[in-house]
C-alpha cells in the first residue's frame, strides 16, 4: 500500500494559528478539502427529507458492503435543523453511520461502518488500548467516550472512537485521543478526517490513530497522526521568522499483511493521551503496540473474515 503523503502543510496551515480568537466559518481552501479530497467515487446526494435520506442510505450501504460503492456519501442542501433531525433517527435506527457537517456549506458527509471485519478491527485495537491503561492503574482515569460529537470551525464531526482523561470532565473538553477506521480505498479520506481533529482541537487532540482493512488482501494498515513542528517552505515569503510552523503530520505506520507485521511498535505519548507525565514508579509509560499486540489482531480478524 503507498504510504501517501506523510505530512500536511495542510490548507489550515495559513487560518489556524493556536492561540487566535476562534473563527465561525472556514476558509474557502479549508472547505473545498473537506467538501472534495478522498472522496472521489463517493455518491452526492440532494438532500429532500429524513425519510428519504433513510431510504438512500440504506442502499449505499448495502452496495458498500457487497463492494459496490464508496465507504462515504454526501448530501445538501441539509440545514442545521435537518441534521439534528437526522442524528437523532440515525441514534434510533442507522447506529453504524459516522458524521462530518458543514455548517455554511450545508452539507453532510456521511461514512459507513458495516461488515465484521471493520468492526472486530477496531474494537481489538480499542481493548488493547484500555488494556494497557488499566495495567497502568488507570481504569479510573481514561474514559472511551464511544463516537460523541464535537463542534470545530464551522463543522461538527464524531469519530469512531474516542478517549480522554478524567481531567477534562467536561462534555466540550476535547479527546486527546481518537480512533477512525475503514476500507483501505478510504486512507486518503481518513487523513482528511485525522486533520479535523488536530487542527480544529488546536492540538487539543493530541493523537489520530488511522486503521484500514482489506479483506480480500488480508491486510490491515495502521498510520498514527500529531501536530508537530514542520519545516516552511523556504520558497515563500514568511512575515514569521521561526524557521518551523506547526503542522499534521504522521509519526508512526503499520502494515499487516496475513499475521506479518512491519513498521511495529507504535507509540501512542502518553503526556499528550493523559495530559501529564508518566510515573516510571507507578508503572506508567507511553502506550505501546508492539508486534504481539499486531498480530493478536490479525489472528483475530483472518479468523471471521
């Protein structure tokens, strides 16, 4: 699989500067990737009512899951009004559809989450992650907060799972943590959705964790995503004179294909998950996937696959 782009001076490089007063709308280069990239093939739908869209979402669905269509769709124009409608009938009936919406934009862009392999993938790598918290002795300290949604610059988004510590109680504190999963086709969609995160939080979120499947390869990819400090472009004019901005950018990457693993440990910081350092005396550390970890996944979803 190509490893694609590891890092973005992303279309927010120049409209979210950390710190500055929070802005209500996105800029037109930050609405256009959220509108376009990673989602060629998707279908686009002119959004008519909650029923109807019921009635279309179940279809893609299905042509998803037997491999007939995107793992995304996208609807407008949907007004706030009809999105609260909307959530609220996926809560009851439609529990396996993520949202991103644009508020200006109008728009919704819906991903999919059916099929076995998806989900066994993401729930291991979500139990060994608290499994490693509660080795830790912190069972009482970092809390899966499922798929809630949270409110960024002009947009609302939910992930597929996301953590955060006890200290930020409350319910608009950021993750620090998020997990986003789907088809190895949608990888260039979810780094556009590992950057909703980070830049919308300000790096509040401190880690993206990126899982992809391929049944029919029997490969699963993983790729973790952080601000960090990237280097300017030498070649365009700066007013700042700090040689370095910061940027997303992707420290860690996994390949599994089979029961072999590459790239293996991943390293999950545990200041930036926890907010404080760790107690080397408590038996505290960074959270480390390591080969076993990998290949305990793997055993597990070649088995129902």
């Amino acid at each position: 699989m190509s490893a694609g782009r590891s890092e973005y001076a992303s279309a927010s490089a120049s409209s979210s500067v950390f710190g500055s007063p929070p802005r209500a709308k996105l800029s037109p280069a930050e609405a256009h990737s959220y509108l376009e990239e990673g989602l060629q093939g998707a279908k686009r739908h002119s959004y008519r009512s909650a029923t109807s869209f019921v009635t279309t979402i179940i279809k893609c669905m299905k042509e998803f899951q037997f491999g007939g269509a995107a793992q995304y769709a996208v609807y407008s124009p949907v007004t706030h009004e009809e999105f609260t409608k909307v959530a609220d009938m996926r809560n009851r009936d439609l529990k396996g559809l993520r949202f991103l919406y644009l508020t200006d934009e109008r728009t919704l862009i819906v991903k999919f989450i059916v099929g076995e392999s998806h989900e066994i993938a993401h729930r291991r790598f979500i139990e060994i992650v608290m499994r490693k918290a509660i080795m830790m002795g912190l069972r009482m300290d970092f809390i899966d907060i499922g798929k809630t949604r949270f409110s960024g610059i002009g947009s609302q988004k939910e992930g597929d799972t996301a953590f955060k510590p006890t200290s930020r109680p409350l319910a608009t504190d950021w993750p620090t943590l998020v997990f986003e999963c789907g088809v190895s086709e949608s990888l260039q969609r979810l780094r556009v959705d590992a950057r909703w995160w980070l830049e919308n939080s300000e790096g509040e979120v401190g880690t993206v964790v990126l899982v992809t499947v391929s049944k029919e390869e029997r490969s699963l990819h993983v790729e973790q995503w952080e601000l960090a400090d990237m280097p300017k472009n030498p070649d365009v004019a700066q007013a700042n004179p700090d040689p370095f901005i910061i940027g997303v950018k992707k420290t860690g990457e996994v390949d599994i294909v089979g029961e072999v693993v590459t790239g293996a440990p991943l390293k999950i910081s545990f200041k930036k998950t926890m907010l404080r350092d760790y107690d080397e005396a408590l038996g505290e550390g960074d959270f480390v996937l390591d080969v076993q970890d990998f290949k305990e996944v793997a055993r597990i979803l070649w088995r129902f696959s």
